[in-house]
C-alpha cells in the first residue's frame, strides 16, 4: 500500500506539475526555438539552447531522484528544461535535415530572411565568410611564397656548400700540387745543373780529340759531331746533330744560338722560328724558348724578349742578348735611349759573372769567355751614358740689346726640337736649319729659339725626338735672366782676357782704355788694379748694369784714363757676380 500510494502520490505531482507550468515553458521553448532560428546564419543557436537544456534536466532529474530537492519544487524546472531542449533540438533537427543555412523559417517564410536582412544577419555572415576566404587564400598564397622562397634558399644553401666544398678541395689540390712542382722543379733545376756540367766536361774533352764521333749516344758528342760538320761546312749532317742534342732538352744557351744562326743561313729567319718553334712545343728547357723568341722581326722580337726576362728575370744569358739589340751593330745609329739600354743590359749580364752564375748555361766555354769579353769592351765604350747628369739638355742664354738669343744643347743628335716658357700650353718646334745633319741625313733642327728681353725669370720646358723617332722629355730647365746676363758676360771676360786694357798705341797720348769690361759689366762685381807691380791696390768705377740695354756704355761715360809716360805695364783682377774671382793678368804698354 505505501509503494502504491508513493508511486499515485508522484503520478499527481507530475500532473499537477505540467498543468501549472507545462504551458508556459512551451510558450517559452517555442519562442527560444523561434529566435535560435533566425539567429542560425551567425551560430547553431538552437543546438546549444537543446544541449544546454538536456544537461539542466539530467541535473534536475537526478537531484529529485536523489532526493536532493523536493519534487515539488523541482518538477517545474524539470518541465522547463525538457520542454526547451524537445523544441530546441527540433528545430536544429529540421535546419540538419534541410541544410538550411539561414534557418528553416527563412526558407518556409520569405519576410522571416527580409528579417534577417534588414537586422544585419545574413549581410554580416556573407561578409565575415568573404573576408575569411580572402584573408585565407592571401594566408595560403603567402604560406606557398614562403615555402617556395625556403625552398629555393635551401638549394642554394646546397648549392654554395657544394661550390665551398669543391673550391676548398680544388685549394687543397693546387696547394698539393704547387708544392709537389715547387719540390720537382728544384729538383729538376739541380740535375739539369749537374748536366749541363758533366755534358760541358765531356764536349770539352771531345773538343781535345777532335774528329767526328762515329755512333754518338749523349748529349756533347752529338754537339761535338754538329761543331765538327759545321766547321767542315757539312752543313747537313751539322743540322741533324744539332736537332739529335735537341731531343735530350738541355738547357744551355750556346748549342742553341749556334744552330739558330746555321737555320737562318740555310732557311732564313722564318724558317728558323719553325723549327724552334716546335722545338719549344716539345721541350721544356727555357733556353729553346729563349732562341725562338730572337728569330721574330725587330720590335715582335724585342717584346718577347721582354715577355721572357719579366717571366724569368735570373735567365742571365738572355740580358746579353737583349744587349744586342740595342748594340751599333745591330742599330748602325743609337740614340741615347739605346746607349742606356745596352748599358744596362751588359752591366746585369756581368753581374752574374762574380758568384759562378753564367757557368750553368754554357756547354762550350768559349762561347762565354767571348761574351764576357765582348761585354766588357761595348760596356768601357758606352763610358758614363747611364749618368743622367751628364747627358741632359742645357740651355746656354745669350743677351743682346733686342732680347735673348737661347741656344740649346743636347746630349745626342734630334730630329726636332720643341719648347715653351712655364708649365702650361703647346709647344713651339723651333723649325730646321738650311742643311741636313751629317749623322742622321735629315734637315738639322734649328738649336736656338728667342724670347724678349722682357722675359722674367722662370721655367723653360724643352723636349727632342731622337734619331730612332723616340720622344724624349720634357726636361724643365731654370731660366733666370739676371744670372743668365751675368754668367754670359763672365764667359766673355774669361775668354777674350786679352782686351780688357788696350794702351794707346801711338803711345803719346798716355791713355789706357778698358772699353771691353765696361760694356760686359754685367758680370762684374769688382775690377782692382794697380801700375807697375801687382798690389792691386786701386779700383775702376763702372757704371752700374743696365738691364734694358746692358751692353751700351752711357754717354757721360768715359772708358779711359790716362798715365804718366813711366808706367810701362798694369795688372788687373776682376772679381765676378757670382763671387768667384779671376786671375790676376798682366797688360805691358
């Protein structure tokens, strides 16, 4: 009875319940439903109203069932939760099965989505949604910029480290191998020394015997052999013992030079540079390279003659060649520039001469013995020509009354000479005289120009081409008028002391003329004499140096005095410009 009035007891509790409240929590549940709906294009509004009131009903539920509350009081909330989570699951159970976006009552009822329009909703949806799209493609395009850009840094992270990799072993190897060359060229460097010197021993113990050697097998028997037919005249059976001692590629000078000159008579000098030529191809001694670079033509030859010596510059053979041409013999006429170059090409021949160090580059020693000699005789010849004090241009000023006559010398023969007053501006050729020179058959270049007396000191640039064509200067030489007047007027009184005094040769008129010293006074400081002995204890009186017109003597002057009939002679000193004073001179009446 007590289990049947409880279970009664609750059955009317739950009516009682759902007749009180059951109507308005539908009323309420259907109007969440209804805005849950409209509200779907921004959120599932409805699916959290139906979750949120399914989990408010279990936790009612079970407190009324565990008697946590009285059932009378939770019923209600009961009803309330399971009535809104019935109709809120509904309606998000209709939008699932329609795939309505916007709500099923939008879709059911057109003024429900013009709600929605006119509130914002749908607008502010598609905007969201559009904005988001960009915002992620931008995010995509950007992400696969950024993975193509790490991509390409990473191949050529890749790519330098491989090129870092193989140039560092690429330095390795050249290290090794430069090392390994560096070892095998001294080592090659002393055997072709220790050669050269058994090969020299040997040639000259053959060269003692004489005669043809029947079967040669080394190296001075096939230069003994090609030395013997030479002489002979033999000039073929020469030739191919010249080309035998070829192919052992020793490095000697002589053998070469020698069957240079036998391929020039014989082929010319074209085909003297082919067979060198591929003699050079084939060998590695320097001395082969060094004869094929002389049977080129004059300036061809001349540069690779340099090209050798800037390449191997204790090549010591090769600056007596290069004497050679710059020699009179090979030029017939040098210039100054060539006297400078033989100079210095025989002086650092003959420098290698003191320690030994020729003796390596020659087989037959006479050859050497006639170049050192040779050398010392051109280089005694050529005297000081590599002292460039001694051959500059000077200028040698003269003055007249009209202006300056300026005669230049030079320290070789020109083929024009150009000058200019100052720094600055164009040269001015000085023209040519009426003949030609002896030395070089040309018209001779006038060697004097003129400026005005006027001229105030300062600079005289003047630069010649030589014979040769070459330009040489220009050389900035001082001009000072005043000391150039006084250093030409002394020169005078030095050579022609003769005049200074002159007595009067009738000798009645007791008078004694210094007309000569007056008119060069321009380079007198001082003129002490004295009559009958040499006290020098009176003094003349010149007038001072006029510079517009410094040889005239004034009209109030007079270039004479007068001496008793017992003076019979008189000595004179002049004391110059520059300080610097004559001897004394006797003048007898």
């Amino acid at each position: 009875m007590t289990e049947t009035s409880s279970i009664g007891g609750a059955q009317s509790v739950l009516r009682a319940s759902l007749g009180r409240s059951g109507k308005w929590a539908a009323g309420l549940g259907a109007v969440g439903g209804f805005i849950a709906d409209i509200l779907q294009p921004l959120a599932p509004f409805a699916a959290y109203i139906a979750l949120v009131a399914a989990i408010a009903a279990m936790v009612v539920a079970v407190a009324i069932v565990l008697r946590l509350v009285l059932a009378t009081k939770a019923l209600p909330a009961l009803v309330f939760a399971t009535t809104t989570a019935a109709i809120a699951g509904g309606v998000f159970a209709l939008q699932q099965a329609d795939d309505a976006e916007d709500g099923v009552l939008a879709s059911l009822v057109p003024a429900i989505a013009g709600l929605q329009q006119s509130m914002g909703i749908v607008s502010a949806r598609v905007e969201a949604i559009q904005e988001t799209v960009t915002e992620t493609q931008k995010t995509v395009e950007e992400v696969q910029q950024t993975t193509e850009e790490v991509q390409q840094t990473t191949q050529q992270v890749q790519q330098t480290t491989e090129k870092v990799d193989r140039t560092t072993q690429e330095i390795a190897a050249g290290q090794q191998k430069s090392q390994e060359q560096a070892a095998e060229l001294q080592a090659t460097t002393e055997k072709i020394a220790a050669s050269v010197e058994a090969i020299a021993s040997g040639f000259a113990t053959l060269s003692q015997q004489g005669g043809i050697i029947a079967d040669p097998e080394r190296p001075d028997q096939f230069y003994h052999n090609a030395r013997a037919y030479e002489q002979s005249g033999d000039m073929l059976n020469a030739r191919r013992s010249y080309l035998a001692f070829a192919g052992f590629d020793v490095d000697a000078v002589d053998p070469y030079t020698r069957f240079a000159t036998l391929l020039r008579v014989q082929d010319g000098r074209a085909g003297a540079r082919e067979v060198f030529g591929t003699l050079a191809g084939k060998g590695k001694a320097l001395s082969i390279q060094l004869v094929h670079a002389l049977q080129f033509d004059d300036a061809q030859r001349i540069s690779r003659l340099n090209d050798f010596i800037a390449a191997n510059p204790d090549y010591a053979p090769a600056y007596y060649l290069r004497s050679l041409e710059f020699s009179e013999d090979r030029l017939g006429t040098q210039s100054l520039a060539d006297k400078r170059a033989e100079a210095e090409a025989l002086e650092k021949f003959l420098s290698y001469e003191s320690d030994g160090g020729l003796l390596p580059f020659f087989i037959d020693q006479t050859q050497l013995a006639e170049w050192l000699d040779s050398s010392r005789r051109r280089l005694a010849a050529l005297g000081n020509v590599l002292d460039p004090a001694l051959f500059a241009p000077k200028l040698v000023p003269q003055r007249s009354n009209q202006g300056w006559m300026v005669t230049i010398t030079l320290p070789e023969s020109a083929s024009s000479i150009s000058w200019r007053l100052g720094n600055e501006g164009p040269f001015t050729e000085t023209g040519f005289l009426a003949y030609n020179d002896q030395t070089t058959g040309k018209p001779m270049p006038n060697p004097s120009f003129v400026v005005p007396n006027d001229t105030p000191a300062g600079t005289v640039s003047l630069k010649y081409t030589d014979v040769r064509g070459q330009e040489n200067g220009p050389f900035d030489i001082r001009f000072d008028p005043d000391a150039a007047l006084a250093e030409g007027n002394k020169q005078v009184l030095d050579q022609f002391w003769t005049s200074w005094i002159a007595f009067d040769a009738s000798g009645n008129t007791g008078l004694v003329y210094f007309t000569q010293m007056v008119s060069y006074r321009c380079g007198i400081k001082e003129v002490r004499y004295s009559l009958n002995g040499d006290a020098l204890d009176k003094a003349l009186d010149l007038p001072p140096c006029d510079a517009e017109e410094p040889y005239a003597i004034p009209n109030d002057y007079m270039p004479y005095f007068k001496v008793v009939k017992d003076v019979i002679s008189m000595s004179v000193q002049v004391t110059y410009s520059d300080g610097t004073q004559s001897p004394v001179r006797h003048f007898k009446r």
